[in-house]
C-alpha cells in the first residue's frame, strides 16, 4: 500500500482507503456486526488506514463500528458525514443548530471527544452562499469537537464554490465513467491544497465488469430502485450512467484492456491522477478487500490503456453524464 497526503489535513492516507456505505451487509440487507469488524479488520491488515462513514450509513450503525475500530488501531484516520441521514433532504438540514446537533451525535455514535473529520453530506448548491453553516463548522473546530471539515458533493461546481470556505477536503464522485472533476476541479484543489476523496469509484459496481443485462439486485438495493433519482440523486447510483448502457462500456473496456480485473484496473486508473488522495471503494465483507486493495500494487497504466479508457468514455457515457454533474 502506498499513502498520500490528505490536502490541509496533513494526514497520511492509504490510496485505496474503505467507503462504508455498505459496511456489515450489502446493500438491502440487514446489517451483521461481525462482518463488520472483520471487514474492517481485513482493511487495516492490507494496509488501509483511512474510512469514511456517515450518520446516515446504516442508521448510525456504521459510525458506531468504525468507532470501536478507531479504540483498537490509534494509527487510523476517518472522516464522517452529516445533513442526511433525514429524508427528503433539505436547506434546515445544514443550519447551524441542526450542523452542531448531528455533530453531537457523531460524537456519541463514535466514542470520541473530537472528529477526524466531518463532512457536510452532499448540501444543497443554495447552502454554499450560507456562510453561517460553514462559519459553524469554523466554531466546532476552534471547540475541538472536530479537527477538519470539508464537504460530500454531487457537482463539481458545488467542489469549486465550497473552496470560499476553510475546507481541508472533497469528497467527489470520481471513476472512468465520470471524467468531469478532472477537467477543472483538479487543478484548483492542488492549488488551495485541498484533499479529494474518490466516492463511487467503481459506479456502483459496473467497474467490477461482473453485471449483465440480467443481473437482478435486490428490491431494496438503491441499485434496484434508484436508477432514476427516484430516493436520492441520480448521479449516486451506477455514476448517473444508463445501467444497460454501462454494462456495454464496462464489456468493451475489459475486451480492449484485455482483462478480467477490470475493478482493480478501474481503481488504478483514479490513482493515475495525483490531485486525489484516495479512493474509497465499498467493502460488505472481507473477501472484498484484497480485490479492491491490490489495485494499488498494479503498474502505472500506460498511454494506450488511458487513451482506451476515453475511448469508451466519449462512445457511451460523456453524452448526457459529462454535462450533468
């Protein structure tokens, strides 16, 4: 495992780090605190030394393994996230009061005294011209409840415009079916050193190269349910990208790239870019760990499997995802 700075934060973090969404049981099914651990365990064995988690994720479940963790590995850095664990999502849920109430609870849910860091949970673009929430943020952090804040987005313009504000870091939709960040956002954040966290780098599992046309999820798998923004926004599942659409781009690149590994060349393929700290794929148990952490081990990809990736990218998915987000 190789480690990178994490931006203002000066963390050092594993480049494949764990995302834990679906941390203890896969998404629609019931959450198993065995597997959670021993997936976390598995993580910090491969080297993994940075998770990401949310209030929300698994109703507090997740904040609550992570923060067991965190008591037996001291060497470990986390970021959680707030505003969205109560649906549908709105502006009052990023306001001071509900920002330091959720921040409360964090703190409880996780055992600790201060956070790593908390994240704001994919805000409405309206609330970055509400200075207060963030300047709440800025008192939380002189109280020492919490060391850094930064923000979860869903566009890049939300990226750029939360860079008015103190933020260490970014948390982006990131992988080869949504080049968009590259483009600008990048750049910017290397200049503010701002740290970028690569959220949904394997498009929820369409990188894996493993679904087809019938591959059936289960109904309360956001995969199943969420295709058309129908529970939350529709660039979260499988990157905003057509499901049938993306199981012909993820076949064609395995086909061109010669491989059966296309998650771990997917993964490798974010890492080409030095502007992000880490990736954080998901992990439900621990058998999916090394298949996401040996991507870092892989070579450096060579021009012409970079020029295949936007091959496939220009052919299926920019025309509508590149304009979207």
């Amino acid at each position: 495992m190789k480690y990178r700075t994490f931006g203002k934060t000066g963390f050092k973090i594993s480049e494949i780090s764990l995302g834990t969404w679906q941390l203890g049981g896969k998404w629609g099914q019931p959450f198993d605190k065995k597997d959670a651990d021993d997936t976390l365990e598995a993580a910090y064995d491969h080297g993994v030394n940075f998770f990401d988690t949310a209030d929300g994720y698994q109703d507090g479940l997740s904040e609550e393994a992570v923060g067991r963790f965190i008591k037996r590995h001291s060497d470990v850095h986390y970021s959680t996230k707030v505003g969205r664990k109560e649906m549908p999502l709105s502006e009052e849920h990023f306001s001071p009061e509900n920002i330091r109430k959720y921040v409360e609870a964090c703190l409880s849910n996780m055992g600790v005294d201060s956070l790593d860091q908390v994240l704001l949970h994919c805000p409405p673009m309206s609330i970055y011209y509400h200075p207060e929430s963030f300047f709440e943020l800025d008192k939380l952090k002189k109280e020492g409840k919490i060391q850094n804040y930064g923000v979860s987005v869903e566009r890049v313009e939300e990226a750029i415009k939360a860079m008015d504000y103190d933020i260490s870091s970014v948390e982006i939709i990131f992988n080869m079916f949504r080049l968009r960040p590259a483009n600008l956002f990048f750049d910017l954040a290397k200049k503010n050193n701002i740290g970028i966290l690569a959220r949904v780098p394997l498009a929820s599992g369409l990188l894996t190269g493993k679904f087809t046309a019938e591959t059936k999820f289960d109904p309360k798998d956001q995969r199943a349910n969420n295709r058309h923004g129908e529970l939350f926004s529709k660039g979260e599942t499988f990157s905003g990208v057509d499901y049938l659409t993306g199981v012909k781009a993820a076949n064609e690149l395995k086909d061109r790239l010669g491989t059966e590994n296309l998650a771990g060349l997917a993964l490798r393929w974010i890492l080409m870019f030095d502007a992000v700290s880490a990736a954080i794929p998901g992990a439900s148990n621990p058998n999916q760990i090394d298949r996401n952490t040996s991507a870092a081990d892989l070579p450096a990809l060579n021009q012409n499997q970079m020029k295949i990736f936007e091959d496939v990218y220009d052919k299926y998915i920019k025309n509508p995802v590149g304009y979207e987000w």
